[in-house]
C-alpha cells in the first residue's frame, strides 16, 4: 500500500465500545460481559494517537468505484473484516467522503503498528465507535 498510495498522517481518538456497558445493562440486557480486570470492565477505554496509512477512499476509486449511480453510493456498504473474524461495515458514502479521512493505518504514534492495536493494518474511521475501527484487517469488501 505504501508504494501505491499517498500516505496520510491523522490523529484521532478511539473510544471503546464497551465503556459504560454497565451503566446500559441496567436499563436492558446485553451479551458483552467483560471480564474483570479488562479495560472495558474499568470503563475507561479512550485513547488519542497519530496515525499514518492510504485513505481507503483512494484504494476504492483505484479499484473501480468512481462511476457508481447516486442510489448505489447511498446503498451499499464497505466491510472490514480483520484476522480474527470480527468484522464491521460502514458506509459506502461514508467511506468515498474526502472529508471522512477514512485510513488503512500501519502506523501510530510514528511506529509500526503494535500487534495489540491490530498489525499490520488497521481501519481508522473518526467520528465513529471504536468497534467500527476494524483491527488485523485482512478483507475490505462492498
């Protein structure tokens, strides 16, 4: 990616999907249970980081996407699938806006993506909740 994309560099903050999921168990079940001890059971899990990688928007348009109708670009979604077989989707629209900065990072802080914060390449999406920030992507499909 990194011969054939223009890099990008955007700090962004990720917050986990899990803080306060105690709080919202109270008003309705849930199947999270986080485990004692986990960043998720301390509901504090928010952090701010300098990422690098190709915006995904380049990717998509370099693979066929700039002539979609307008109801295709409302409609369809991406898919980020990682290694361990979580995935999430968002927006086609989304993913295709310049101003999102949707990234394929494998970079923070100026390293080498750390293996914990999903090497070698993670989906960075600001604005929206950290589950949706894909890690050890492998697939990205629409």
């Amino acid at each position: 990616l990194r011969q054939r994309y223009p890099e990008h560099t955007l700090p962004c903050t990720l917050q986990c999907t899990g803080n306060r999921i105690h709080e919202l168990t109270a008003f309705a079940p849930t199947q999270f249970v986080p485990m004692e001890g986990t960043r998720e059971a301390n509901k504090s899990s928010i952090s701010n980081a300098l990422w690098r990688g190709v915006r995904l928007l380049d990717v998509l348009q370099d693979h066929g996407l700039r002539s979609l109708t307008p109801q295709q670009l409302q409609s369809w979604h991406v898919e980020l699938e990682g290694a361990d077989g979580y995935s999430a989707s968002i927006p086609l629209a989304h993913a295709l806006d310049q101003s999102n900065e949707v990234l394929l990072a494998y970079e923070m802080n100026q390293e080498a993506l750390p293996p914990d914060h999903g090497y070698p390449l993670r989906a960075i999406i600001p604005g929206v909740v950290g589950a949706r920030n894909v890690k050890w992507l492998t697939q990205v499909k629409l």
